[in-house]
C-alpha cells in the first residue's frame, strides 16, 4: 500500500507541475496575476506530496528488503524532482517585487517541466543496470490523493488570491 | 549579418573584460586544480577504481570550477550600472544573451582543457587515444553547462543571494545532462569508443543542448527585462 | 505627436504606488525639468520612460512608439545613476563597443570624435577604472551622446560632476536643444538645469504636482516651484 502511495503521489506531483508550467506561461501573456497564485499553489502542494510520497516510497523500501534507500529509479526520479522544483520556492522568497518574482518564477517553472522527461529517462537509464524498477503499481489509490492534491491546491490558492486582495486593499487606502 | 555582428560584439566584450581581470579564469582554475587535489586524497590512483569514477569526477570539477564563471557572466555587468547600457541598446535580448554564452562557454572549456591534463596527471589516466570524441562530448556537455548557467545568471543577478541561487537552479536542471557526459566521459578518457548501449547518452546529451538551447532563446527577453 | 508621451502612468513596488497617474507630454526639441524630493518618483519615471521598467497601468510612447522597440532604442540616449561603462577597458573600447552596438557605420570614427567634444582624446586609451570622477562622467555622457539620439534621458545628471564635467554637459546639450533633441531631465533644482529648461514637471510623492512653461521667476528662485505647488503650498 506505501508503495502505491508513492506512486500516487508522484503522479499528482507530475500533473501538478505541469499545471503550474501552463499557469506560469499563460501568467507570461496575461500578466494575469491570478496565473502566477496558481503556479504557486500547485508547485507548492505537489512538492509537499512528492516529499510524502518519498517517505512512504523509502519505507515501503525499508519494510521489503530491509534498506531506507533502494536507489529504485522511481524513487530517485522523484528526489531529484524535489531538488529540482524546491529553488522555485526559494527563488520567490528571494524577490520582493511581486511583477519580477511572478515572472522570474514562471521561467523557472518552464523550464523545469521541460527537464522533468529527461530527468526521468537519464535517471532510468543510469539505475537500470543496477536494480530491476518495480512494477507501477498505483492502483486505485490515485484518486484519493489525485482529489487531496487538488483540494489542498485550491485552499492554497483561495488563501494567495485572499493575500493578494489584501495587498490590494492596502494599496488603495493609501492612494486615498 | 547584423545579428551575427551584434553577437560577436557582446563575446569579444566580454572576453576582453575577462582576459584584462582574469578573475572568474583564475578562481575558476584554482578551484578546479584543488577539487582534483582533493580527490587524489580519497583515490589510489589503482587502475579498476579510477577507471569507474573518472568521468563523474571530471564533470564534477567542471561543473563547480564553471559555475564560478558563469556567476559572472552577467553579475560583471552590475558596477557601474552597465546592464543597463546593456538593455538600451538596440540589440536583441537573444544577441546579448548568445554573445554571452559564447564568452562563457569559450572560458569555461580553457579551463577544462587545462584541467584534463592535470587530471592525467594526478590520476594516471591516459586521455589521448580518444581525445577528438572526447573535446566532442566536451564541447556539449560545455554547452549545455553554458546555457543553463548563462539564462540563470540572467535571471538571478539582481537577487540577493545570487551566489547561492545560482548553484540551486543550475544543478538539478543540469542532471540529465552531466549523467550524460559522466557516462560518456568514463569510457572516452579510459581510451575506450563509446560502447553501443551508451549512444543513447549521446542522443540525450545532444537533445538537452537543443531543447535548452531553445527555451532560453525563447524566454530571455522576460528574463532580462521582466 | 509628441516627443516623449506619458498616459496615465501607475507604477506599483509590491503595494508602494511610486508613481501615480502620471500625464505628461514633452514635444520635440523641448527641455523638460524634472523636480522633485528624494523619493518622489523621478527615477522611476525616467526609468519607465527609458524602457527599464513597465508600468503597471498606462501608456509611454516615444514618437508615438513603444520605448522597448528596437527603433526607439536606437533614438534613445540615458544617463541614469551608474555611468554604465566599463572599467576594464578603455575610453575608447567602450565607445566603439557602443557605437557598434548602436549600428553606427564606423564607430571607431565617431568614438574619437565624441572623445574629442568631452575632452577626452588624450586618455582614450586609459582604463577607465583609472579616471577620475570627472572623467568618468564625461565619458558617461559621451557615450549617451554617441549615437545622436534624437531623446536624452538624464537622471540628475549634475549632481556630483566637477566643473569641466558640468560645462561640457551643458555646451552639449544646448548643442542638442539647437539641433532639435528633446530633453527630459531629472534634477535637484539646480540652476545650471533650470537654465536650460524649457518646461518644468514637479512630482511629489509620486504625482504630478505641476507642469508647465519655464519661467524666469524659477530660475532665480529654485525653490520658486516647490513653495508655490509643493506640499504646504
């Protein structure tokens, strides 16, 4: 069953990344900030659900074979789609200025997705020789974290849409 | 071509400034020779061992000895506020972008080169037999570095924490392409051709550099004016 | 159609509004003032103008065209708070790398003759790193002036020059004004750019406080402008 968690959350994880690649390019055209709490939202929730995922993936290792890591290429896939998604949230904290941040953001995004394929086919190919990948094994399991993941996307996104009102309100009490 | 002109405009620039200063060259350099220093401590240069490890070493010392280069790349333009000059300019963010490119990429693959020999050296490994493959999957595994290392250093050069993020964003976007060159790598400095299960690696190397290549093209007027 | 056209400009920093609805208009071979305190929102206007920056609301138009367009680039000359030139190379390579990446037809020809109108012919070969401030301010602007923009815009661009400096910049840009270019110029109410103004725009906190002609009242009285329509007028 950890197994298959895993593997749900890896899925979400990847449909949440390319969401946020196509929140961040339609962010890119409209200037639409409503894009850019979207990316957020789902980069976020899917990178909290992908490090989940990892627990239960190197547990699941742990109670079959005795070993926390199995170097399983899925396994390492989805840590290195961590390592790769985590500078997303840490270059946003690193821009004050919302405009620059959004777009400098949504660059990053894009250009993340696009590594996503081939990390997955590098990794694959460099473990391949050394363990056999477990069968996928995701099973029904997939909804229930599918709809989590995009329940817990659309608070995440409820509450920077409800940040940004804020800011907004802010604004114009000063221009008064 | 006025493109063509505008870009070596910006390299020859770039490549001057460096050459004046030497800077990012000597910190690069230092850097690299010290990681392959260290090294040494952990390896006996005893044949089977260093033969496995080789290329994942070389590329190591590639990638942290180039990141100091690229971190440059557009950070030498902040004093004195020449970005902007830069901006103004009536030239293609594209052109500004690939001049740059090709001022770090030359830069970066010096010190390689000068680094795999010492390489040679320290580890007795003889790199020779191969060597035309070899500069090969140098030249793109040096692209690839290039590009990815020169968009970021683009778009994280007016951050705090530049150093820092620099290095966050480029390595894990760089993976498939250092797997790549690792891979091909340890068997081109042992002296080996690239056994036929490997030609994927190449494939994949190759198609790295073109897709990168391409998304950088693409995004690097957001990038440079947001 | 105006030189430089400001359309009800808003510019936001995260919440801070630093420019608000912003009109103004500067016609061809006009020299327009721009004052106003520390903080009020040149920079950021002349920024916007330049091309650095988009405004969130609201339209800027050069000759009727968008700042980032490549045309309007090339007619564009800025002076902002940097000199934005190298100081590793030398007064002369960095004119001819400007001149080259303006398009200008032989660059090193014209890199000579601006070094000759700043007074910098006998240096062009030093590094810049080695000027003085004075020089170095001098090359700053020769390398705004070097590809004849019809539109200059300076960003305080006496403050800190020594004597020489402040001479050479202003035969040039009345040079510039006799030949037709237009001037927009952030200053701290100094004299030497009052003088040269045509219209003066006052910004406070971000607004337009007052714009309009030149008048002599406020070349003799700097402060003339800020009592009239400043805040507490």
């Amino acid at each position: 069953m950890l197994s298959a968690l895993f593997d749900s959350s890896v899925w979400t994880a990847l449909a949440a990344a390319g969401v946020a690649a196509i929140a961040s390019i339609l962010f890119l055209r409209s200037r639409n900030f409503l894009y850019d709490s979207l990316a957020l939202a789902t980069t976020e929730i899917g990178l909290v659900l992908l490090a989940a995922g990892i627990v239960a993936g190197a547990i699941a290792g742990r109670l079959a074979g005795g070993f926390w890591w199995t170097w399983d290429s899925r396994l390492t896939t989805a840590l290195v789609g961590v390592l790769l998604y985590a500078p997303y949230l840490m270059l946003r904290r690193a821009i004050e200025e919302p405009t620059r941040r959004a777009a400098s953001a949504a660059v990053v995004s894009i250009f993340a997705l696009f590594d996503v394929p081939l990390i997955a086919l590098a990794v694959n190919w460099w473990l391949a020789r050394r363990t056999v990948p477990a069968p996928f094994s995701a099973g029904w399991m997939i909804l229930p974290v599918a709809i989590l993941g995009a329940a817990l996307a659309w608070m995440r996104l409820r509450q920077e849409q409800q940040r940004r009102a804020q800011d907004a309100e802010r604004r114009t009490a000063q221009e008064i | 071509m006025k493109y063509v002109r505008q870009v070596a405009t910006v390299t020859m620039k770039d490549l001057r400034a460096e050459l004046r200063t030497k800077e990012a060259i000597n910190a690069s350099l230092a850097f690299a020779l010290m990681i392959l220093l260290l090294f040494s401590y952990t390896f006996d240069p005893e044949q089977e061992m260093m033969r496995q490890v080789s290329g994942g070493l070389l590329w190591i010392v590639f990638a942290f000895a180039g990141t100091l280069t690229l971190n440059r790349s557009f950070a030498r333009e902040l004093p004195n506020d020449c970005l902007d000059a830069l901006i103004a300019a009536p030239i293609p963010g594209s052109a500004l972008f690939l001049g740059k490119c090709f001022a770090s990429f030359v830069l970066v693959l010096a010190v390689e080169l000068v680094s795999l020999p010492v390489f040679g050296i320290f580890y007795r490994v003889h790199w020779t037999p191969q060597f035309p493959a070899l500069f090969g999957v140098l030249l793109l595994g040096t692209w690839a570095l290039t590009i990815i290392g020169t968009i970021f250093s683009a778009l994280t050069v007016n951050i705090k924490l530049r150093e820092v993020m620099l290095p966050m964003l480029t390595y894990p976007i760089l993976m498939p392409a250092l797997m790549s060159a690792m891979r091909l790598t340890t068997s081109l400095v042992n002296g080996q051709p690239i056994p036929e299960d490997d030609f994927a690696w190449l494939k994949m190397l190759v198609g790295f550099d073109v897709v990168f290549t391409a998304v950088s093209l693409v995004l690097v007027e957001t990038v440079l004016v947001g | 159609m105006s030189a430089v056209a400001v359309e009800g400009v808003w510019k936001y920093y995260g919440d801070y509004p630093a420019l608000r609805d912003i009109r103004l208009e500067a016609a061809e071979g006009a020299c327009l003032a721009l004052i106003g305190r520390n903080g009020a929102g040149k920079t950021t206007l002349l920024r916007a103008i330049a091309g650095f920056s988009t405004a969130q609301r609201g339209k800027i138009k050069i000759f009727g065209k968008e700042p980032r367009e490549a045309e309007t680039r090339r007619q564009m000359g800025f002076i902002g708070h940097g000199i934005s030139v190298y100081d590793e190379l030398s007064a002369l390579e960095n004119l001819t790398l400007f001149g080259k990446l303006y398009g200008l037809p032989n660059p090193k020809k014209s890199a000579n003759e601006w070094l000759e109108r700043t007074g910098l012919e006998r240096v062009r070969n030093g590094l810049v790193r080695e000027f003085s401030r004075g020089m170095r301010q001098r090359l700053a602007v020769a390398r705004a002036f070097l590809h004849e923009p019809r539109v200059l815009l300076l960003d305080e661009p006496f403050t800190a020059l020594d004597d020489r400096a402040i001479a050479v910049l202003q035969r040039l840009l009345r040079e510039g004004l006799a030949a037709g270019k237009t001037i927009v110029m952030s200053t701290h109410q100094l004299r030497e750019a009052l003088e040269l103004a045509t219209h003066v725009a006052l910004l406070t906190r971000g607004q337009l406080a007052f714009h309009g002609v030149r008048t002599q009242e406020m070349v003799d009285d700097p402060g003339y402008v800020y009592a009239r329509y400043g805040e507490g007028a």
